[in-house]
C-alpha cells in the first residue's frame, strides 16, 4: 500500500485509490445524425394591441429627422395610431410520431395566433394546437405531412443516474440543429416552477430557443423535455432542467387521446411534516404528508382518510416529502383503486381509495376556497392588534394567546365563519413562539394533540397535561375566519 503525507503533519495516510476516470463518449455524430431530422424549429406569431398611447413628438417638416420619426412612431405607412403588432417568438421540439405529432413547452406556444413548424430539410407545416398542460409547461401539436415523420422513441428517465451522459438538440436563439453534450448532474429538483417539479438537472448547453427541446440518453431516446435555465446573462452557465419522461409521457398520451389531461385526485389539503410535527405525532423521522384538510365531496370524504392522518405510501410508492403525493396521485389513472399507507395516532394503517378526477376536484375546491386567505396571514376584517371587541373579562391566556370560547359576539367580530367551530384566539403577545408561528387574533384553534376542543377551559387543561408529560410543544389545528384549515406547532416555554 503507497502512502502520503499530509501537508503539516507527521501522520501517515493511505493515498486516495487511484481512480482513472470513465472517457466521455468518443463522438455522438452518428447518434445525432439520426435525431436531427426529428427535432424541429417552432415560430410562433401573436397580433396584439399596441397600448401607446403617448404623443408623437412634432418635427419641422423637411427637417433631416423627420423620416426617423416617422419611421420609429408611425411604422412604415402608418399613421401613429394604435395597430395591432406582430410579436414573433423561437422555440424547439420533437416529433414523437410519424403522422404529425410534434411535443414541445407550453410557453412556447402559449398565446399564439399561428405557430410555424420548420423542419431541418427546409421545409415548413402549419401546426394546430391539440392541447396544453400548464403544470408541467408542456404542449402537443399537430402538423399534416405529405409523408410520415421521422419520430423519436420515448426513453425511461428513471433509469437515469447522476454522471450518465446525455445530449440535447434544439433551437438556441434561432440557430436551428444545435447539438449540445453534458451529463446529468441531479435529479428530483424542484425550482418551484409548478405543483409537480421533479426536473432533470443537466449541464448540457441549454439556451433561449433550446425550450420545448428533447434530451437524449446515449441511446437515442428522450428522456427529458428541456424548459428552464438558471441564467444571470441569459446565456447558458450549465445549470439546465428538463421535464423527466415519466411525468412527461403520459401527459402527452392523455393531450393526444383527449385534448387534455385526467389526473388522479385524493380531496386532501396537505402541509409538510416538520421535525416539530414529527415530534408532537411520535413519529420517529419527518417524513411524508400531514392531511390538514378534506375536500368536500371529494374520493375520501367519506371517512377513509382523516385531517391529521400522516400519508406515508401511496399506492407502493413511498412519499418522503410533501410534494411527493401530488406528483404520485397525478400520475395515476382516474378511478384507480389504490391503497394509502398512513400514520393514524401513532398507528400505521392502509386503507382502499378510488380516485376522482383532479381537473373536476379543482372546480370543487375552488369554490370551497372563493374567499379564503393565505395561510399564516390575517384576513380581511380581522384586527393583529392586542385588543378588539371582546370583553376582556372573559379573555384566558395560554402560550401567550388570548383565547375565548367562540360566541356569536366573537364571531362578528373577527367574521369568522358558520362552518368553523373551536376556541378563538382574541389577542397575541409580540415576540411569543405563536405569534413567529403567524398566529393572529381571528384564528381559531380546532384542535390540539389531535383532539378537538371547545372552550378555553379545554384549551388550557390541555396545554396543562402536555407540560406534564414534558412535552415540548403543542400541536395545533388552527383556522383562519374563512375555515381553512392549517396544523402548527407552538413551543412550550
């Protein structure tokens, strides 16, 4: 075994293993000299109304200017008034079927009046737009070609790793055909670009107009749609991320065979498990969704799952993280029959669930949230002042709250609504644990350790029994006037 020496030391050390790394691929030219001709060029054109409303400036006639003016603030044969404007815009795509489908981004298309596909042949189609899918900024179009199209096969992006090779082809600012080579350098990152991020991260060169674009494995198959760059120049500094197939896939199949999408719904609010939460529910590690709500009229709003349910499992994939059942429960078929793994106090648990249709659901919850308030924030009405019109007489205090027993005076009051029921909270103390939770007078608290309360006197007989099994906080479910519906933990000084 050689050694080294560590630089101002005197101890021995095995040297690193020797590690020769692996060649990058040698050439990918045949690779993709058989894609190019399936990754098209997309130009789109929108007419929109000129807005400018602002004088134009008056030059003396015959002055060596006037024909700057005029051409700067009329247009050529324009008279200064308001004419719509031709905005042009660049993007990429691919074929992923020889009668004329064509995949490419959502806002690469999205407000178009005519879109333009330009092949690498030359020629040019006209394309319709069969459908769009706004979460996962993805689009399908349809050309009709004389002859079939040369299409591009769909890979598994998750059999991708970190360090594979991969190569990109797109239309970086209006340069057609433009072949790029890098690898993936992670996966599963959220940019916080829609419900369901879950990007390829590559540094393969990514550019404006490389958008809507296919990323290759070594193989010649997509296995991710590029979207997003990280950018302060606007050029590419090898932070790039692509929509990964296996989300992508079966969106384009659901806008090809329906002109849009059918997601799976649950009917549950969620908020992620912090450690605090963990800690308050018995849970070992912080992990999963904590179901602070149900929607009415929802798959399970029929008991099967429970607010304060923990999901663990869905349907035989784990859900580590919050954002993880979103993504999971879209992906999978309407009216699926599916078994939820959860945490019921403290007690794991599966139970059957048939899934609605999120598209329908959304309409549902919408109309359920017309009027609620951003958690954490204090609704319109309410008062964040110490004070208000509540009898101070009949006022507890507890974890620096004041708390009351909801009457009809305190509900007009802070207009807190029919369907809410609990302890409002009338008063909170700056610089207390509740109020960095972002607890406000109007909240009312629903429930604490998982059991509802109703008055203030259960409030404080169990915030007094947590104390005296040491606990070091308080969980909550608190509501805001409007009844949504949030779980909190609230430190035990």
């Amino acid at each position: 075994m050689s050694f080294s020496l560590v630089a101002g030391g005197p101890f021995a050390v095995p040297a690193a293993a020797e590690v020769k790394p692996a060649a990058g691929p040698e050439s990918v030219a045949d690779l993709a000299e058989g894609l190019l001709d399936a990754v098209v060029n997309i130009s789109t054109s929108q007419n929109v109304k000129s807005e400018d409303t602002a004088p134009v400036p008056q030059v003396p006639e015959g002055s060596p200017f006037q024909d700057f003016f005029d051409e700067f603030f009329k247009g050529e044969g324009g008279d200064g008034s308001n004419q719509p404007q031709t905005v042009n815009s660049l993007g990429s795509g691919f074929v992923i079927d020889p009668s004329g489908f064509i995949a490419t981004n959502n806002h690469v298309i999205d407000g178009a009046d005519d879109i333009e596909v330009n092949f690498a042949n030359g020629s040019k189609l006209k394309a319709k737009l069969v459908g769009t899918d706004p979460k996962t900024d993805l689009a399908l179009l349809k050309v009709e070609p004389k002859s079939p199209l040369k299409a591009v096969p769909f890979g598994d992006s998750r059999t991708m790793r970190i360090g594979d090779w991969v190569m990109a082809i797109g239309n970086p600012f209006g340069l057609g055909g433009s072949v790029t080579v890098g690898i993936i350098s992670a996966r599963g990152r959220n940019i916080n670009a829609g419900p369901y991020d879950n990007f390829i991260q590559t540094d393969a060169a990514i550019n404006r107009g490389n958008s809507g674009g296919p990323l290759f494995n070594m193989n010649g198959e997509v296995i991710g749609i590029n979207t997003a760059i990280i950018s302060p120049s606007g050029g590419s500094i090898g932070i790039g991320f692509s929509v990964p197939t296996e989300l992508a896939q079966n969106i384009f199949t659901q806008l090809r065979d329906f002109g849009e999408t059918r997601r799976g719904w649950l009917g549950v609010r969620i908020q992620p498990v912090s450690d605090d939460i963990a800690e308050s529910l018995g849970m070992s590690e912080a992990k999963g969704a904590l179901v602070a709500g149900i929607i009415k009229g929802g798959p399970v709003d029929n008991g099967s799952i429970e607010t304060g349910d923990v999901i663990t499992r869905f349907d035989g994939k784990d859900v580590d993280e919050m954002r993880d059942l979103p993504r999971v429960v879209a992906e999978s078929p309407v009216g699926k029959a599916v078994d939820v793994v959860l945490l019921r106090n403290g007690k794991e648990m599966t139970v059957k669930v048939t899934l609605g249709r999120l598209e329908d659901g959304e309409k549902e919850a919408d109309a359920e949230d017309e009027v609620t308030q951003e958690e954490g924030t204090a609704g319109e009405g309410t008062t964040p002042e110490t004070g208000g019109a509540t009898d101070p007489t009949k006022v507890d205090r507890v974890l620096g709250m004041g708390i009351s027993d909801l009457d009809e005076e305190a509900r007009k009051t802070f207009e807190i609504v029919e369907s809410v029921k609990g302890v409002v909270i009338t008063e909170v103390a700056p610089g207390t644990a509740a109020a960095e939770r972002g607890i406000v007078p109007g909240d009312v608290i629903v429930e604490i350790g998982q059991e509802a309360v109703t008055t203030a006197d259960e409030v404080k007989s169990r915030v007094a029994k947590l104390k005296s099994e040491d606990r070091r906080n308080a969980l909550m479910m608190i509501a805001n006037r409007t009844g949504a519906l949030r779980y909190i933990t609230v430190r035990i000084d």
